[in-house]
C-alpha cells in the first residue's frame, strides 16, 4: 500500500503551517525543544495504557491534531486488540457505540501494511469505508506505524488539522520520531507489566496452595481457586468444576460480584468440550453465549473464555473456568500460558490436599475402629458383668421395692447394651456401603462427626425427606450439614448439638422447601471472628433460590448458635 500525501495547499508556506498548527513556529528553534520535551514525557512512567494516553496527547499537541489515536494490533495481526483516544468526549463515544476493531476500512488497511500515510481528506482514499452515525467530521489524516523490537504494536492515527490545514512533512517527520520512542516506551512497559503480571499469578499460585494445605475446608479451598482465578484474569467470574462419578463435571465453586445459580451443575461427559478438558486439552472460545458446544445456562452472559483442565501428572480432577463478559477483550496468549500455569499448580495442590485429607480420613476409620473394639471388648463386657451381679443381688433381696428398682436397672443395661452394639456396627460400617437416602446421610455425617466431637448430636426429621427433597438439593444440604457441624466442632467448644431437616417448610416465596437447623450451645461467634464458613452456606442456599443465617443456640439464655440453611425441593 502506497501512502497518499495531502495535495498542496495554494498559497502555503513556513508562516501558513504554523497557523495552520495552532500557531507553533515551524522554526527548528522551536520545534525540536517541544519534541525532546515530549519524547521525555512519553519515556516517563510504566503503566501501559496511561502511556499511551500521554502518546496520543502528546502527539495531537506537537502537530495541532483535534483528534488522536492509538490502535493496537491483536496478537494474530487480525485486527486491533485495543483502541487508546484523545480529543473525542465520552458522550461522543457512547453515542458511537462499538470501539474500531480494525477489520476493515482504512484503520484495517494501516493493520496489514503498516507504512506512513497522509490524506488531504480521509473519506477520498478508497479504502475508507466512512464513519459511523454520531461520529465527529474528520477530514486530513496521519497514520504512522508503532513498532516495538521490530514487530509491530500498532498505528498511530492524527485527523483534523487544527485550522483547516493538512499535516506537512514537518508533522510526519515529528511523529515518526515520536513514534519510534513511543515504540521504546512501549517495549519497557510491556515488560514491567509481564514481570508485575507473573509475579501476580505466582502470589496467587501462593495463595491457592496455602488455602489447600492449611487443613481447613475443602469448599473454602476451592473458593479460593475461583476467586484467585477471577481476580488474575480479569475476568467476570471464576468457576471451579470437579470430575464426578459419571464422568461429567460438577461445578462446585464459583467467584462472582453476583449471586450464581451454577453451584452444583453437572455438565454430563457426553458434552465434547468435557471430553476435552477430560483428555487434558485447555479450551478457548471467543464467545461462550454464541458456541452451540456450552451449556447455555453456564454461559448466557458471557463472551470469551478459557477452560482450563486441573490435571497433574496425568491425571485430570477438574476444569477451571474463566469467563468474561460479553463484551471484554479475549484473552492474550501471555494470560492464557500464565493461567494454564496457574491451573496445573491448583491441581498438584488439589492432589495433595486430598492425599493429605485420605490420610486424616483413614486416621479418622482407624479411629473409629479402634474406639468400636474398645467398646466390645471393654465396655459391653462390663455392662454384661455387672448386669449379672444386679441380678444376682435381686435374686437375694427380700425387699420387692429393691427387687424392681434393680430388675428396672437391668432392663436399662440391656437396652444401653444394644445401643452401644448398634454403634459399633455403625463404626465398622464403609461408608459407601451405607444407603444413600437423604435421610441416612444425614444420620452418616452426625455420626461422622461424633468422633472428634465426643458425644452424639441429636437429630430430628419431619416430613418425608427422603422422597420430597431432590438430588442437587440434598446434596448441597449435606454439604451444609457438614460444614456446620465443622464449625460447631472447630470454633464452637460445644458439648451439645441438636440437627433437625423439615422438608414440610413453605419458603417466603410460596415454594415448598426444605430446611436444616444445626443449634449448639457452645461460645456463639465472637465479633470479627472468620465468616467463610457462613459465606459458604449463604452461596450453596442462594445458588438454588434459597436462603441461610444464624441466631441464637440452646445454651442457657441463648448461648451458642443456631445456623439454619433452607431451600427449595
């Protein structure tokens, strides 16, 4: 592409391009000071964009431009990745609506081969394909290229001469020496930014495997991992999803300014975009809302996305997901490597965290095996013994009072016997063995946390749980049965704890509903205590329409703490 220069001006001259700049002498006297000043001034500072803002400013100053711009080149060459402005108010811009994206006109043109060009009148060149509706009248043009180590960053575009005038040889020459150190500039700030942008996916990293380790919940881990991915990415949304039994993907965490309702979707293993991530392939897409393969109700507000798989050594545990909306930028391929980086690190933590939680977990079955061997060998036999000797006292009582108060205690032993036998088969039972109505569950997670409690939370049900209450919400309730009775072991100090689950509740909204109810009588939650665990509760509720908080417990005048978490069918 050949440049077009500005056909002459009648009458021009040294004095007549001054004007037509706004009144800067054309004396190199004045001129080549206001250049170094400016070139100064685009050298200064590291941050990217606002370099580029004091760029335009300052090249629609030094050549008496109403109007500047930047256009950066996207990283395939196809088009601009960004579009910097000076001289044009945002009212304007809104009223332009969609930014350039350097597919076509003569912004598209300048992309593909980048060389020097000035116009008299923008709209006479042929490429040119005209300004959209609201757009400022533009008529002289300079566009110069970016270069930055040699490959092209982007151009530089100057319309509408101050006065009327056209942009002469003066103006091209100052440019592209504004230009060129502009390119230098560039070139230290892109790599200030990549340093500053590793060192933030390296904290993060920190971060994630601090929160996986540190032995504390496994939801709040997971959380971690989406709202560190969120946060780096510069995304709308940070989505977690972990491999389930069928070989779908379950999300189970989600970072987002709004309230979610994709906690607990499954995404079933014959989608292919599963079959990829499965076979340990990232996923890239331009638009998420527009691509056939997604879930539309993962995906309806988004735009680009990177789907990420947390795999480590071979082996695949999940998806990270990073959306963003549909009108941010895609991703470059410098966040795409540091976030696929990111992603392998989460899932070596993940690996270890649950290696370290099969260790506290078989701790935990050789606990409880230990404790039932006790209780047979130790306990029921004395039981035994000393239900045979009351007997034998009865027997040789003549007092009848004596002789049934001592039967009533035998009676009692026999029962307490029984009992401590079903316990014991309770102990020794596999869990997964165990079935799986939502009703045994729950009984399962009580007696689960019976262990390191030391006692046996007491229980009620009303309604018929089992067959009212739906998988996705029995899930989550088990996941918030957990994470209260965690909380009532960690932090409460409590030596009672009662759990009721009415499936009979009528939400505010008119639905039927269930609803969990865990009270203890232990220290309540102290003032700017840790709040993860009922931010969690409060996530699992909302995401299906629910709701959860707490209140007073059943200690004496309320002491303790009541955490109730309901939601619908």
């Amino acid at each position: 592409m050949s440049a077009a220069p500005a056909s002459p001006v009648p009458g021009d001259s040294t004095d007549a391009a001054a004007r037509a700049r706004g009144g800067l002498s054309g004396e190199p006297s004045v001129r080549v000071p206001r250049l170094l000043e400016a070139v100064r001034s685009v050298g200064s500072g590291l941050e990217l964009h606002s370099k580029l803002d004091r760029i335009c400013e300052t090249a629609a100053e030094l050549t008496g431009a109403r109007y500047a711009a930047i256009g950066v080149a996207a990283e395939d060459g196809e088009g601009l990745a960004d579009f910097v402005h000076h001289g044009v108010d945002e009212e304007t811009v809104r009223r332009i609506g969609r930014r350039p994206d350097g597919h076509k006109g003569l912004l598209g043109a300048l992309i593909r081969d980048p060389r020097p060009v000035r116009l008299a009148n923008v709209t006479d060149d042929p490429r040119s394909c005209g300004f959209p509706a609201g757009h400022p009248p533009m008529r002289s043009f300079l566009g110069v290229p970016i270069r930055v180590q040699g490959e092209i960053f982007g151009n530089l575009y100057l319309t509408e001469k101050r006065g009327g005038g056209t942009f002469d040889d003066d103006d091209l020459d100052m440019v592209r020496v504004l230009a060129t150190e502009a390119g230098i500039a560039v070139g230290n700030a892109r790599l200030y930014e990549a340093a500053q942008q590793r060192e933030r996916w390296i904290d993060g990293s920190v971060a994630v495997t601090t929160a996986l380790l540190a032995g504390g919940d496994a939801e709040d881990a997971l959380q971690t991992v989406a709202e560190q991915a969120r946060r780096l990415s510069g995304s709308a949304a940070g989505i977690v999803l972990l491999v389930v039994e069928d070989g779908g993907l379950e999300v189970v965490a989600v970072a987002s300014e709004q309230p979610s309702r994709e906690l607990g979707v499954v995404v079933p293993p014959e989608s292919e975009l599963v079959a990829e991530l499965r076979d340990g392939k990232p996923v890239f897409l331009a638009d998420a809302s527009a691509d056939p393969r997604m879930r539309a109700d993962l995906t309806r507000d988004y735009g680009p996305v990177m789907m990420l798989p947390l795999q480590s050594d071979g082996r695949v545990l999940g998806a990270l997901l990073t959306p963003r909306s549909r009108e941010g930028r895609e991703f470059t391929e410098t966040e795409r490597t540091l976030a696929t980086q990111f992603a392998s690190q989460a899932a070596l933590a993940l690996m270890m965290a649950e290696a370290q939680r099969d260790r506290e977990r078989l701790a935990v079955y050789e606990d409880r095996d230990r404790i039932a061997r006790d209780l047979h060998d130790l306990v029921i036999q004395r039981l035994f013994a000393t239900g045979m000797m009351l007997e034998s006292a009865q027997r040789r009582s003549d007092v009848p009072e004596v002789r049934r108060g001592v039967g009533k205690a035998v009676d009692e032993l026999d029962i307490t016997i029984q009992e401590i036998r079903t316990a014991i088969f309770a102990l020794r039972q596999d869990p997964a063995e165990m079935p799986s109505g939502l009703r045994t569950r729950v009984l399962r997670e009580i007696s689960t946390a019976a262990v390191p409690l030391g006692f046996q939370p007491g229980h009620r049900f009303t309604g018929p749980v089992d067959t009212l209450v739906g998988e996705l919400t029995g899930k989550n309730l088990i996941a918030a049965l957990r994470e209260a009775l965690s909380n009532a072991f960690r932090h409460a100090g409590a030596s009672r704890i009662e759990v009721s689950v009415d499936a009979d509740v009528l939400l505010p909204d008119g639905r039927p509903g269930v609803r969990l109810a865990v009270a203890d009588d232990g220290v309540g939650i102290p003032d700017g205590g840790r709040r993860s665990g009922l931010r969690n509760l409060e996530r699992r509720a909302e995401s299906l329409g629910g709701a959860s908080w707490h209140g007073p417990g059943i200690g004496a005048d309320g002491g303790g703490t009541t955490v109730v978490w309901q939601a619908p069918h």
